[in-house]
C-alpha cells in the first residue's frame, strides 16, 4: 500500500496486479467516458510522468486512478479515475478522489490540481463539484477542464 486511511487504499500497478488492473472495466454505456485500464497502462509506460494507481477495498482491486504533474503547466493532472461497474455506487469513488487529492497535496510545489471530464459524465461532474473542483472555459479534446487550488 502506498497511501490510504479508510477501507480505500492505493497500490501501484507492477507486476503483481496489472493483470488485476486491466481486467477492470466500466459498464457499456459509461465507455466513452473513459479509456480503458489496458490504455493508460500503455500510456503510463510511455509518458513517464504518470503514476497508475490500484484503488482497492480490502485486498480487492475495485478501481484505478492515474495521476502525473504536466510539465509544462507544473501542476497535477487527474488523468484517470474509474471504479468497476460491479463497485459502483458504494462510495468508493468518492473516497478515492478525496484520499488522491490529499496524496498529491503533499508533493512537493503542488499548487493546483486539474482533470477533465465529458460534458455529459453528469455522475463525475457532481462528484468533482463536491470536492470543490471548479470548471473553467477551458476544453480540451472536447472535455471541460476543472481544477482545484491547493493553495
Ligand atoms: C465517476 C465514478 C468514478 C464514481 O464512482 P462511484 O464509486 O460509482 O461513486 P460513489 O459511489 O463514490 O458516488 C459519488 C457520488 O456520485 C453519485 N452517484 C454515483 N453513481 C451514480 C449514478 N449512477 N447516478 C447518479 N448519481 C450517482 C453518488 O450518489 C455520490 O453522490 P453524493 O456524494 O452526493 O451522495 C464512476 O461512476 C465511474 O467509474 N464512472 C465511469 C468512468 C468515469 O466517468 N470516470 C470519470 C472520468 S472523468
């Protein structure tokens, strides 16, 4: 485990569960809303800022978030952030953006936290509104931006 506090904890993808990982998957109509587990692993091995994450309920892999500090912006970006159609609904994901936001505050120079979303992902959109994310008029790649100042 690499950080964690309540019943949700995080633990990196290596070699002992990527195969977890990539197994995860959202349900039908939510899959245009964000890439699959197999892509941001892909991804993560590539662009080596981003950090992949397990998000787990007991020894149980239930979600993956993936992180990474954009060089050119120097701020956080949530890049990923997925709980398994089977674990939805039982406020994993809620728990888990909480505990991310406090893990990447700690890091040294984080000023601010961003991530995008689709306009129609109305379930993210609230659940990063809770958490005091505030949409801007930026889109990018047709998704609107939303950050979160730490300071
Ligand atoms: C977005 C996502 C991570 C939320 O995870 P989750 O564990 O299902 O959500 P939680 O159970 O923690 O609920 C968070 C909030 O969303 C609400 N919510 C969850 N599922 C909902 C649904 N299907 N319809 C309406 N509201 C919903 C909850 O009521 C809760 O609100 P509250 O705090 O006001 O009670 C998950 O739905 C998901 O993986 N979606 C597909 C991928 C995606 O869109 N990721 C974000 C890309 S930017």
């Amino acid at each position: 485990m690499i950080f964690g506090h309540t019943m949700i904890t995080f633990k990196k993808i290596d070699n002992s569960n990527w195969e977890d990982c990539i197994s995860l998957s959202v349900k039908g109509e939510q899959k245009g809303l964000v890439a699959s587990n197999a892509y941001s692993l892909v991804q993560a091995a590539y662009q080596k800022n981003c950090v992949p994450l397990g998000i787990y309920f007991e020894e149980t892999m239930v979600g993956f978030a993936m992180y990474a500090l954009d060089p050119d912006e120097n701020s956080f970006w949530i890049y990923r952030l997925m709980i398994s159609a089977e674990n939805q609904g039982k406020n994993y994901g809620k728990l888990a953006l909480i505990q991310l936001i406090e893990y990447i505050k700690n890091h040294e120079n984080a000023t601010q936290i961003s991530l995008s979303y689709k306009h129609n992902n109305t379930v993210a959109r609230k659940l990063y509104a809770s958490c005091n994310f505030l949409e801007t008029r930026e889109v990018i790649e047709g998704e609107i931006v939303a950050r979160l100042n730490l300071k």
